[in-house]
C-alpha cells in the first residue's frame, strides 16, 4: 500500500486534523457543548411553539386526512415523473448514522406530534408517531404507567422505534419494542387508511412494519402497551469475574435456561473487559422508611456517569441503592452510553462534572446537523457504532469476537426475547431450535451494543472498519442474528436478503403498492456513501 491511498489535501491540512484529533476534548468543550446548548435551546423553543401552537388530539383525523391528501396528489402525478415518496423529517433530526438521500424523494409531512389517548382498561397508550420517549414517559410516569418497552433515549421517536426495532432492559420479559405493539394506523401508497392488529386483516402488514423502515406505509398513529410501576426501583449491582461465570449468570436471571417467568424487572450487563462484568438487577419497590438515604437519583448533572459508577462495584464488591424510576429510563442520558467519553475523555472528572456537566449531552441532533460529508466519511472509519440481536447461548462468543475486531469496551448487554411467530411473517426467521428456551415459543437473544473508538484507531494502528464491520456482519449472520439497521450497514443486498428474510415483506411491498411508491428496505438503509471505496482510503499505510 503505497502513500497514494492517503487522502489529499497538503500537509496543512493533514496537521490540522491531527491537531484537533489530539485536542479533541478541549475543542468539544469550548465549541461543541456550548453551540449544542444554544440549538438545544432553539429545538426546545421548537417543541413549545408546537405543543403551544399545532397540538390538538382531537384534531388527528383531521391530520391523517390532510396526510392522505398528500399521498392522493402523488398518485395524480403521471407514473413516470413519479419520485419514491418518504417521509419530509430531515435526517438530521433522527438518531439513525445514516444520512438517507431524502433530497432524492418525494416528502411526505407528517406533523404528528400528540399523545391520543391513555386506555387503563386495556393497559396501552395511543399516541402519533412523532411523540418522543421522552415526552411520553413524562406523560405516563406521573399517571403509574411507563411503556413496556421504554428506551434509554430520549431523543427517539415512537413511530421511528417502530419502523426500526427498539429493546431494553424490560425485553427478557416483553420482547422486541414491537411485540409491546397493539395496532398500527397507517396510511397506504394509493392514500387509503387501515388499522393493522395482530390478527385482523392486516395482520401481513402487521408483522411486516417492524423492520421496514418506512418502506411499506406512512405510520400516523401506534397503540403500545404499558405496564403499572412503583416510583422506584431497588438496582442490584453484581461484579462477576470470569467469563463463563457472568455470562452464565445473565442467562440464569433472565430465564434463558429453564424459561422462569420470575424473573427480575429490569436486567442488563456492562462488561468491562473480557473477564469482568456488572450485572445490574432491577426491581420495582417501595422504599422503606429507613433507607431513604440510599436513594440515588442518577442522572444529576454532577453525579458520575452512570457506567463508571456501576464499574466502582467490581472494587467494592456487590451491593445495592434506591433509584427513581425516571432516573432509571434516563441513566445513560449524560454520557450517552459511552459515547461522550470518545469527545471529552476527562468529561466524568469530578471538577468538569461539577463545573461544566451540565452542558452534557450534547444533543446528538446537534452533531448529525453539523457532520459534514467529509466527516461522516472519516467518522464511520475510525468508529463503531452497533447494536446487534445475537443469541445468547453465543454469549462467549460474541464478546470473543468483538474483542477480536474491535477491542473496546465498556461492551452493553441487554437480554431480549425473540418470538417465534411462524415461517415467514415478518423480517426476522424463527429462533433456531437450539435457540429456543425450553418448553416456550420465544429463544432468549440479547443486543450487543458496541460503541466507541476500536483501540487500534487510539493507538493509531492500521484498522479497516469495512474488513472488521463486514466480518462482524458475517458473524451475526451465521448466529442467525440480526443488526439495528439504525447503524451502518455494509451488507450487498444479496447478503442482506440472507440475513433478514424478505418473502413476507415482498408480498407485502406487492400487495399494498409500495414497489413503485416507497425505497426498497436495503436501499432506504444502506450507507449513502461507497463505504468500500472510502474504507479503502483511510487504512492507513503499513
Ligand atoms: C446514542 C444512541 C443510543 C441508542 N440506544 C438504543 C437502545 O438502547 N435500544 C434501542 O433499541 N435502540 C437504540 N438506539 C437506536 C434507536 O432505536 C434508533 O435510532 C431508532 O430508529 C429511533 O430513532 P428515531 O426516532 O430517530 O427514528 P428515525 O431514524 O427517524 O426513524 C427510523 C426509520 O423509520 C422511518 N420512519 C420514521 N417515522 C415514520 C413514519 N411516521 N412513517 C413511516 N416511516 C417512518 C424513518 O424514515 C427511518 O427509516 C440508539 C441510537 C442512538 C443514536
Ligand atoms: C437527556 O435528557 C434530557 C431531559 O432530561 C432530554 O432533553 C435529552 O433529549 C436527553 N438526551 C438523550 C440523548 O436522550
Ligand atoms: C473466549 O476467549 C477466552 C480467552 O481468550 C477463551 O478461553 C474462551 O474459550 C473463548 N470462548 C469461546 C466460546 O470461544
């Protein structure tokens, strides 16, 4: 590999880079952070002139009309002239890597920002897709109630976790986000309304949604389930050493091995390296009068970030505190898992936490509004950013392996039902039968979340994102697990329509005209950039 794989662009340019590379933390801090304040105020303000100005749940129908007038006068157009249709909400407002070419497209508006309805009879919420994880939890907490499958970020959209896939630490109990799925409304290619359950009509379109990514219909409304909760939780922190000892913990508690139903609230692991792990167990309580002392609330801003106080357990040994639920759902908000630790590596130091931490997090909006294509491009080469649903009997496995690629941790693992719905129903296949956890019809999985710098980009060694993300893909497919397509992908479609199983999703796209109306799935997800080609320049040399 010669010097001429290098990206040009004269030395000037290259110092430069390498100068605010080495200084990264100080840049973030008096250029980032500040600058994100300000749009955060700005999308704050956003949110209070629609909430102020446009809320209206009564008005929904009228909205979905208006949705569908729009859909109608794509149809008028002559076939030929016709564009694909998504949805106008500008990428930089989603949390997906990708920067999907909505510019290539015709923009759908869907202005669907309220909470519809709470049923207590029927324990769901009704709500419109643009509704966050945020706002609804604030909604539901105060009434008793929090999703079945509430995710830790705020920022996330209701109708974007649907049309993608959302899990948490309740997802040894419930599943996948869809499975907390009532009823979709949507509106179809030719403009129509229909309302999507699991065993009505549509169910086709029912089981197809999830995973399509807005490639099947416009969503302009969803019922989810909720569950009943208690203020707080009592969080366990369990410190186990030894690989085959942790991971066989995890499955112990979630019911992976005998298929228990007794089993905790809320479960996660954070592994730290590859023989050290913190088993975090959550349950709903009351807290006696005489521990109100150990009740922590997470998430204020001067507190350690929640990942290394979890970490301080594997030297203090296993032990226990009192955590309000909504600082729970919000306990990795500050770092952002542990992400902001790659921009600001002294952000948990005591001083910036009670001086600066506030700021945190810089809104991820913020950062996607201001990635350039230059950066984007040199981003995805130099991080990781994955959450991948692998089977948990692999657990060995999938640490092993993404040490191998990868070596990075903090690696995050949420164990999550995968329901066996039938041969062919919707993206994902049947869990394999040594998958499945004895006497039940789901196999136990878990997201392998896998964020941060490869330590071969810190120690400034050759790394081929593109050659280790295409092995880990290879990987995952032999396991018969499946990638978040929020992330970058770096799949052929050949490979793609391997790994996810199209057939239900085709007959769909055919049935409800979607073929000619909306992207197909692998071309609405795949990077927007060659990312073999940009891979390529920035190995570096050997
Ligand atoms: C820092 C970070 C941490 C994360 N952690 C987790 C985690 O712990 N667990 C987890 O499950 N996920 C996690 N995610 C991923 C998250 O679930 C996805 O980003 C998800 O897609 C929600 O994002 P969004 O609301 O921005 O959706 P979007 O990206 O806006 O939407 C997802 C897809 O659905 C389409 N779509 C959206 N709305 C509609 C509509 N009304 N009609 C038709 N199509 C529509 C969009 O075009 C897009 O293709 C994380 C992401 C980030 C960035
Ligand atoms: C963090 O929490 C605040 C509210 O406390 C919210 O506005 C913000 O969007 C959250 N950030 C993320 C990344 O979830
Ligand atoms: C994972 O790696 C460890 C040590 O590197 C090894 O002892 C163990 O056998 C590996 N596990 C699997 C399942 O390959």
């Amino acid at each position: 590999m010669g010097s001429s794989n290098k990206p040009h662009g004269g030395d000037w340019k290259q110092r430069i880079f390498r100068w605010m590379d080495d200084n990264r933390g100080f840049i973030v801090v008096v250029v980032v952070l500040p600058l994100s304040l300000v749009f955060g105020l700005f999308m704050k303000l956003r949110h209070w002139l629609i909430r102020k100005f446009v809320s209206a749940p009564e008005k929904h129908d009228e909205r979905v009309r208006a949705v569908q007038s729009q859909v109608m006068r794509w149809n008028k157009q002559p076939a030929t002239e016709r564009k694909l249709m998504c949805t106008a909400r500008p990428n930089w407002q989603s949390l997906s890597t990708t920067f999907f070419r909505k510019d290539q497209c015709h923009q759908i508006s869907l202005p669907l920002y309220d909470i519809l309805e709470l049923h207590e009879n029927r324990m769901t919420v009704v709500v419109e897709p643009m509704v966050s994880v945020g706002e609804v939890t604030a909604f539901l907490v105060p009434r008793g109630y929090t999703l079945a499958v509430c995710l830790e970020v705020a920022e996330a959209t209701l109708g974007g976790l649907a049309m993608g896939v959302g899990m948490t630490t309740f997802s040894h109990k419930v599943g996948l986000y869809q499975e907390s799925i009532v009823a979709y409304e949507v509106v179809l290619a030719d403009g129509s309304v229909v309302r999507a359950t699991r065993d009505n009509q549509y169910s086709d379109l029912y089981h197809t949604l999830p995973w399509s990514h807005g490639t099947l219909a416009f969503l302009v409304s969803l019922e989810l389930q909720v569950i009943k909760i208690k203020s707080h939780l009592k969080l366990e922190y369990i410190p186990v050493r030894g690989q085959h000892q942790y991971c066989q913990m995890i499955r112990e508690l979630c019911g992976a091995l005998d298929g228990t139903t007794s089993t905790p609230d809320y479960l996660e692991a954070t592994i730290y390296s590859k023989d050290e792990a913190v088993i975090m167990v959550g349950n709903f309580c009351d807290v006696p009068q005489t521990e109100k002392h150990k009740i922590n609330r997470l998430t204020q801003w001067h507190k350690q970030w929640f990942y290394k106080h979890a970490e301080g357990y594997l030297r203090t040994g296993r032990g226990f505190e009192y955590v309000p639920l909504e600082d729970y759902l919000l306990r990795h908000n500050r770092s952002i898992f542990w992400v902001v630790e790659t921009m600001i590596p002294f952000g948990n130091h005591p001083l910036f936490r009670w001086l600066l931490g506030w700021l945190l997090p810089p809104k991820i909006a913020f950062l996607k509004y201001t990635t350039t294509p230059g950066v984007r491009a040199m981003t995805f080469t130099k991080q990781v950013f994955q959450d991948i649903v692998l089977p948990m009997n692999r657990l060995e496995d999938q640490i092993n392996k993404s040490e191998e690629l990868f070596d990075l941790y903090p690696i995050l693992v949420y164990p999550c039902r995968i329901y066996d719905h039938g041969q062919h129903r919707g993206q994902l296949r049947p869990p394999r039968k040594d998958q499945l956890v004895p006497g039940t019809n789901y196999g136990m999985f878990n997201d392998l979340g896998v964020y941060g710098v490869p330590r071969p980009v810190l120690e400034k060694k050759r790394f081929d994102a593109v050659v280790a993300m295409r092995e880990m893909e290879r990987f995952t497919a032999d396991l018969g697990g499946y990638p978040f397509l929020y992330a970058d992908t770096f799949m052929t479609r050949e490979e793609f329509e391997q790994m996810f199983d199209l057939t239900a999703y085709e007959k769909a796209r055919q049935k409800y005209n979607a073929v000619d109306a909306f992207p197909h799935l692998h071309d609405k997800i795949k990077p927007e950039i060659d990312v073999i080609e940009v891979g390529k320049q920035y190995v570096e040399p050997l």
